[in-house]
C-alpha cells in the first residue's frame, strides 16, 4: 500500500521547524484545553515554536494521526523527534525533563522572566 | 458518543494482561477520563510507547468515541 500523499508535506513541516506542535486552532487562539495546555508549556519555558491547525485541513487532520501512529492532537515534534501528546508534555514538564530535552536537541529557551 | 468506564477497565486489560487499570471519571459526563495503568509491560519501554500500547488496546476508539483520557503510565506504582 502506498503512503498517504500528505506524508511527504508533513515530514517538509517537521524538516522545516525546529519545535512543531500540531494543534487545534492557533497558538494565539487555542480551540481545545490540551492543546491550550501544550502552548502554556512551550510559552513557560520560553520555547519558540511553529503551530499548524489542523482543524482547518481535514487530510493533515487523519495523516497525521497515522504518521505519528498517535491517535489524539496535540502532538510535539522536537528536531524531527515526536516527543508527544498533552499528558507526556505535562508530565515532562513537570519533572524539568522537557526543558532537558530541549537543551539536548539544541532548542533555545529563553531565560525565565 | 460516551463510553462506559468498565468498558474502558476491561479493554485495556484485556489489550495488557495482568495491567492494573484505575480510572476516574472526571467530568461525570462518561466522556472524560482520566486512566492510571500500572503494568510490568511497560518497563523499558519510552511513555510514547507506554501510552501507544494503551491507545492499542482500545483499538481505535480513542481520538473517536472515546474523546478524552488524561493517561499516566507506569510499570510499578511509585
């Protein structure tokens, strides 16, 4: 069977952005609590990152529950890396785990206010 | 549509032999769950791929009638 078309775009997506999170609505305007809970971590530790909303693209809505073989939005894409949904990310931030991995993939965090 | 929570016990369970499974309905709606699994199946094994072998035992249905279960996994209780 041969791979869904909308593979190849979202593999140019993660090549493309340093940290990624596939998300419901905007990173200004959040439309579900776990992927608002998501953006208040990465806003926290100061990490810059590149939302796409999948709401408004059905294909990359599907595709990229099957590319992750992830069945829930958000999912957190760190250098090419998926990191995880929101319960792996709260969790990982609360252990200072997240701000770890960042460190060790190269991510920089802004200094805490 | 809503999922009963022993449905969701007993999936799991079946998916992970011998798992303890603990849930919790946090909204009283049957729609909202919060999931505890304990399982020696899971030692050794990344959270992705913990939560992966969970989501595999429910066989589709998260992400699809099962809306929301917050889940933590782990192979010992702490």
């Amino acid at each position: 069977m041969s791979e869904p078309q909308v593979f190849d775009r979202i593999r140019d997506e993660i090549a493309k952005h340093d940290v990624l999170l596939f998300m419901k609505g905007t990173p200004v305007f959040p439309q579900c609590g776990f992927s608002a809970a998501v953006v208040e971590v990465l806003s926290e530790l100061g990490v810059k990152f590149h939302g796409i909303n999948i709401l408004t693209d059905p294909d990359l809505r599907q595709g990229i529950k099957e590319f992750s073989q992830w069945p829930t939005i958000p999912q957190l894409y760190v250098k090419g890396e998926f990191v995880g949904g929101c319960d792996i990310i709260r969790e990982m931030f609360e252990t200072g785990e997240l701000g770890q991995l960042m460190k060790e993939k190269g991510v920089t965090l802004a200094a805490a206010a | 549509m809503p999922m009963a929570a022993e449905d969701i016990i007993r999936l799991i369970k079946e998916g992970i032999p011998g798992a303890e499974v603990e849930i919790e309905d946090l909204a009283g709606d049957g729609d909202h769950y919060a999931a505890t699994v304990i399982s020696t199946a899971f030692a050794g094994k990344s959270k992705i791929q913990q939560h992966q072998m969970v989501y595999g035992a429910l066989g589709g249905r998260m992400g699809g009638v099962l809306h929301a279960l917050k889940l933590t996994t782990m192979a010992q209780r702490p």
